[in-house]
C-alpha cells in the first residue's frame, strides 16, 4: 500500500515528505489511518542522534483502524484510536499494571527503529526503510501499531485532542496521578512548562494542589497561570529559585517534577523541596550531581518516571474523563498544523513558539 511520511533521511536532518510502500499487518499488527500526530520533545531530540537512516518518527498518533491481523482481538477497522507506547504484555512488570517498566526494554520494543526481527514494514523504492517508533512511526498517513498501544477510544472525540494523551500528556499528568499522588492542598513544583510540564500543572490543580510552576519562557509561564498555577516563576528573573518556591510553598513544596533534564535545575528542585519531599524525574538527561547530605537529611525521595508509570488501555480513557469534566483543557496547550508543514511545526516547537504542535490530515 502506497503512503506518505515524514523521512529523516540523516542524523539531524529535516522531516522531508516522500511517497513510502507499507506492509499488510502481520497477525499481531493494527494498521492505522492516520488522522492526528503530536509532535514530541523525544522526536525532535532523538532525530538529531538517531543513527538509522533514513527514519520514520512519531509516538502521539491518533486516527482510524484500517486493517488488523488475524490475532488481534481488541479493536476492529472503522475504530477510533489513539496510540501510545509499546510493552510486551507478559513480563512480570507488565503483568503488575507497571508495562512502562516493561521488561523487554524500551529500546527492543520502542526505540529500535524496527520490529524484533529486524524487519520495519516500510520500504521506498524497494530499499527499507526505519521506522516502529514506539510501536507506530506516526509522522506518515498510516502507521502499523500494536494492540498493547492501541487504545479505542470514542468516535466523538476530536484527534486533535487524542493524539498529545499517548506520550506527553500521558506522561505529564501520570506522573502526578499515578505516581505522585499528591493531598488536597499539598503543593507541586513543575520546572520546566512544556506540554510535559504544563499537563502535570492541569492534573495537579485537578487534585486540589498549590502549583508553582518554573520556566524562562514568558508564554508557557502565562499559560500556567491560566490552567491555575498559584505562580509562574521565570528562572532567570530570581537570585534563587529553590528559595524562591520555598517562600511561596511555605518552607518548601511537597513534590517537585523536573522535566528539563539538566543537571542544574534538578538540584534546584532538590533544594526546594521540604523534609520527606519528592522529587519525580522526568526530563530526558544524561547526568546529574546533588549533594547528598541534603537528601539524607532532609529524607528526600528521588523517582524516575517513564510515560507516567501509565498503561495506556486503563489511562488514556481516564485523560479523556478529565477532559470531559473539563479538568484537562488539553485544547490550551495545541497549535494545529497540516502534516505537509511538519518541519515549520518542528521548528515552531524548538524555538518556544508552539507548546504542543498537532499534525492533521485529510
């Protein structure tokens, strides 16, 4: 079958649309018309490294089940679906309600730019091409997913809206709701004010909570405070911010959220953070240093946090609960843009422009 994607076609190159052949789904497959696809952080920071060529990304794709396999059971063509990330469905974490920590790896089964057998399902002019992204590769009008990253979900909910809840809502607001699990009135700290950072600020408010939110950007600050942040801090414009959240937190905030990944925003987060805080890290980073008699002393607790320790068949219905009682307005953080205008959505994204840029088809 004859279809379009978004081809990087070399590490740090732009998305280029091309005409692709994709494959028939394999009995354990779900081919999917795409109808919706965010633009991820991930994304646009793996295709600068990404060492396949060339390479098919996307991992926030919503849209319309065209075809399954003859082993899949949970959705049928004509379905609206949003996809999510991909898990193995059997391995003990998995099997505990825990399939972020799935014990494949999320390189064998997400990150690996093809399926476990080598093959991609995607192919130009006969030579392969990279793709299966998060079990879906959605920068292209079809992608092939899985029925573990496969969530149906109402025909009468917009793409639009569906396509940020497979990562990066997902992600932000999980990581409050699932992992954090914060008290009524108990306070939130969110540095960094992304589409990760900003759904953590909709799901904290929704749960009652005092948000500080962090950010050098003015407009991701403003957008903050209109999604009920008590204060938007700008990093730059303070001679501390770890004193700065204390004071407004009253001697320290009850939970942090870093979502930068630099090493010296998650020492800040440390220190604002009161006795027996936690922190929950969730910006993609390489190394940091804290000092440890603070955490000791202090009772400190520090939590990785992947897709916010959700499962996508149990969350994303959840998400879209909360944006029917209009506890999520998911709708504040979206800049639409066509699939041809990918690369204007990518670079609107890098440079603070757009907080959650979403693709659409015809």
């Amino acid at each position: 079958m004859r279809i379009q994607a978004a081809l990087v076609e070399s590490p740090g190159g732009p998305f280029t649309i091309r005409d692709l052949d994709i494959e028939a789904p394999r009995p354990d497959e779900i081919l999917v018309r795409i109808t919706a696809a965010g633009i991820c952080h991930t994304d646009l920071s793996t295709r600068q490294i990404w060492p396949r060529s060339p390479m098919v990304f996307g991992h926030e794709g919503a849209g319309v089940v065209a075809a399954v396999g003859a082993a899949v059971t949970t959705v049928a063509p004509g379905d609206s679906v949003c996809l999510s990330y991909r898990s193995c469905g059997t391995c003990g974490q998995c099997l505990s309600g825990h399939s972020a920590y799935c014990e494949r790896g999320i390189n064998a089964l997400n990150a690996s730019g093809s399926r476990t057998d080598g093959s991609t399902g995607l192919s130009h002019a006969g030579a392969q091409v990279f793709g299966n992204f998060f079990g879906q590769s959605s920068f292209a009008t079809h992608a092939l997913a899985y029925e573990s990253n496969t969530v149906k979900i109402p025909a009468d909910f917009s793409p639009v809206l569906a396509a940020p809840l497979g990562c990066g809502v997902q992600t932000g607001a999980g990581t409050v709701l699932n992992v954090l699990r914060p008290s009524e009135g108990s306070s939130v700290a969110v540095f960094g004010a992304g589409g990760v950072g900003l759904s953590a600020v909709m799901a904290a408010v929704a749960e009652g909570c005092t948000v500080i939110a962090v950010d050098p950007v003015a407009s991701r600050r403003t957008v903050a405070e209109e999604l009920g942040a008590t204060a938007a801090l700008d990093p730059t414009a303070v001679d501390d911010v770890a004193t700065a959240v204390r004071d407004l937190t009253g001697g320290g905030t009850h939970h942090a959220i870093d979502t930068t990944g630099q090493p010296a925003v998650v020492s800040q987060a440390i220190a604002a953070l009161r006795q027996r805080g936690t922190l929950a890290l969730v910006g993609i980073g390489a190394r940091a240093e804290f000092d440890i008699m603070t955490v000791l002393t202090k009772g400190i607790r520090i939590r990785g946090v992947i897709e916010g320790d959700a499962v996508p068949a149990e969350f994303i219905p959840r998400l879209i609960g909360l944006h029917r009682q209009g506890k999520l307005p998911v709708e504040k953080l979206i800049t639409e843009f066509r699939f041809e205008d990918i690369e204007a959505a990518a670079q609107a994204a890098s440079a603070g422009r757009a907080i959650k840029p979403v693709l659409t088809f015809d």
